[in-house]
C-alpha cells in the first residue's frame, strides 16, 4: 500500500481557530479524518504538520528515500523558500509525485501571496477548494 505524505508548513497548526473566514472551521485533525476516509483502501495517509522550515526540508528528503507521493502545503514557505524548492524538485526529480495545495486562492489575497516558489516544480497545483483542495489531490495521486 502506498503512503501518501501530507506536509503542511507555518501556522498550519492552527486550522479551525486562524482566520476561520479563509481557512474554514475545520481542525488539521479534521483533515486527517478526510483523507483517511477517502483514501480508504488505496493508500496510507501519513499526515504531517510544522512550522520548522527544516524540518519539512528533512520529511521531503525522506519521500525520495522511501518513493513515497507528496501532498504539500508550503504555507507562508510558498513564496520565498528556495530550500523547501529544491528539496521539492528533488522529489519531482526522482519521478515521484509532489502536489502543492492551498486551502485558499493565492491568487485572490494579497500580491505577495502571487507567487509560489514550488509551483513550476510540482508536478500539478490545486487551490482555493478549502479541504477538497487536500481530497483533489490525493484523489489525482491515486489516479497516478
């Protein structure tokens, strides 16, 4: 069975109490319980969450170790972090699929939040769905 890794940076943490009117009411063990249930058989989430740049460097170097698909949500690391950019390439690089979400639009907020560092490596982009941004892509990681 095939595990999905679910890495989510900054303040992700907070879901359900941080700026519910963007990021819904929903708690990132809420979340869990969703891609759970929707991977169902077909794959194991390991769903992780840390506002450690480093740290979520570390969990993508592991998914090219272990082959393992990614889901990721950069966070705030989205528009600057050329270290989470080049440990995501690696991921893509070795053939293994990288997803990047965003709960909201970027493209709606604030001009800073325009651009994105992973996108032109990702291997697709989905945003602004809130959680369904999370079930789009596990479902497309499945399909893969």
């Amino acid at each position: 069975m095939t595990t999905v890794l679910v890495l989510n940076g900054p303040n992700l943490g907070r879901l359900g109490s941080r700026e519910p009117d963007v990021y819904g009411a929903q708690d990132i063990d809420a979340l869990r319980a969703i891609l759970e249930s929707d991977a169902g058989a077909s794959a194991t989430i390991d769903l992780r969450q840390t506002d450690d740049e480093g740290e979520l460097i570390r969990w993508l170097h592991s998914a090219v170790d272990a082959a393992s698909p990614v889901i990721l949500n950069p966070a705030a690391f989205t528009h600057y972090s050329y270290g989470l950019r080049d440990a995501a390439a690696l991921v893509t690089k070795a053939g293994v699929p990288l997803i990047e979400v965003h709960i909201s639009n970027p493209h709606a907020r604030e001009e800073f939040r325009h651009t994105s560092v992973i996108s032109g490596i990702a291997t697709g982009v989905i945003a602004g769905f809130g959680f369904d941004s999370y079930r789009l892509a596990l479902r497309a990681i499945i399909g893969l």
